[in-house]
C-alpha cells in the first residue's frame, strides 16, 4: 500500500513510479485535457482571424508585385545617354532658366542619380 500524493487516500501502487491514485490521475489528465482543448480552440481562432488577414492583403500584395515587375522592367529600359540627352536638351541656361527647365532637370538628375 502507498499513500496518494494528491489526495492522501491509501491505494495498491502498480510500481515505485506510481505515487497518484487511480482518481486523482484521471483528474489530473482530465484536466490536461480541457487545457489542451482550450489551446486548440484558441489557435483555432488565431488560425481564422490570421486566414482572414491573409485575405484582405493578397489583393495588396498582388497589386505590389505587379507593380515592382514594372518598375524592374522600366529600370531594365532605362537608357542613360538618352537620359543626357535629354538633359543637354532641358538645362536652363538654354530656357531663360525657367522654372519648368529647372523642374525637368532636377528630374533628369534624380533619375540618373538614382541609377
Ligand atoms: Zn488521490
């Protein structure tokens, strides 16, 4: 005979492992069991609200792919003694320095720079 650890009653133990009766062992997976059932259901929602999520941004994702596909493209295009001609033909010393040959310029050397 053995004392339980839980509950104290005497019970026929099947091994020096066993120190927990056969009710208070049933209580205790019992237990295990609603917590993990309690996690489940809580990632369940997690798992629901993260789906919905999901879908709300794939258009927006798909939309930025697309997006960056044309900009790769359009970089790919870029043409850099174009880009010089084009600002030998804006500088504003050749326009009376106006405000507009200024703006085209400025954007023309971005652009370079940004090369
Ligand atoms: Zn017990």
């Amino acid at each position: 005979m053995s004392e339980c650890q839980s509950c104290g009653v005497d019970f026929e133990p099947l091994g020096a492992w066993h120190k927990v009766c056969r009710d208070c062992f049933r209580e205790a997976k019992r237990q295990e069991t609603a917590e993990l059932q309690a996690e489940i259901d809580a990632l369940r929602r997690t798992n629901r609200n993260l789906t919905a999520r999901l879908r709300q941004v794939e258009p927006r994702v798909q939309e930025l792919q697309n997006l960056l596909r044309e900009a790769e493209l359009a970089m790919e295009t870029f043409d850099v003694g174009f880009v010089r001609e084009l600002l030998q033909l804006a500088h504003p010393d050749k326009h009376n320095d106006s405000p507009l040959a200024r703006r085209v310029t400025q954007r023309l050397l971005a652009m370079r720079g940004a090369r």
